[in-house]
C-alpha cells in the first residue's frame, strides 16, 4: 500500500466528528429545550432561542451544502431535496424573530455612577 493510499484511508473519518456531535449534544438539548419547554421551565425560554439559533445556521449550511454539491456537479439528482432545509431555515427564522420579539427584562433597575 502506498503512503498517498494509507492517508486517504486514514482521512476517511475526519467529516465523522460533525455528525457525532449532532447526535450527542445538539439533537439532545433540542429534545431538552423542548421538554423544558412544555413543562413551563424557565430554563427552556433561554434554551429555545440557542436551539434555534443552531437550527437555522445548520440548516442553512445543510441546504447550502446541498446546493453548491449539485451546482458543481459532485451530487447526482434533482434540486427537490434543497425544498427540506429551505423550509426548516425558514420556519426556525420565524420562530427565532417572534422569539426575540417577545424578549422583556423584568425589574430593570438602572445603575447610577
């Protein structure tokens, strides 16, 4: 086997770390924020708006991988699969916008020096 064959065999599981931490961290403090939120926690308001936040950026760079995968022709098949992260983007911004806009600060107290 040739030194340029045992690196490409080696680099093979590099992309892996992305994805074990998707289902490690970030698919369960979704599955946390979401129980903390239907249970009235007030730890779950502050969760939401970060796991949405994380939805949109990767969805975002989901729909954009799989557009520029087809554009350069490195992906076979049509552009119907860009329709799932374009909506799921869409819809987290919407949530995140209406999220913010219901932010409040309760008992502000101002600071005199």
């Amino acid at each position: 086997m040739k030194f340029n064959e045992l690196l490409s065999v080696r680099n093979q599981g590099i992309n892996l770390g992305v994805f074990v931490l998707d289902l490690g961290i970030v698919f369960p403090a979704i599955v946390i924020s979401a129980t903390m939120l239907l249970r009235n926690r007030p730890f779950g308001n502050i969760l939401a708006g970060v796991i949405l936040m994380k939805i949109i950026t990767v969805c975002l760079s989901w729909g954009f991988g799989e557009w520029y995968g087809r554009y350069t022709g490195n992906i076979q098949g049509s552009y119907d699969m860009l329709l799932i992260p374009t909506v799921l983007t869409i819809v987290a911004s919407v949530f995140f916008t209406l999220y913010l806009s219901r932010l409040t600060v309760k008992n502000q107290k101002t600071c005199s020096v």
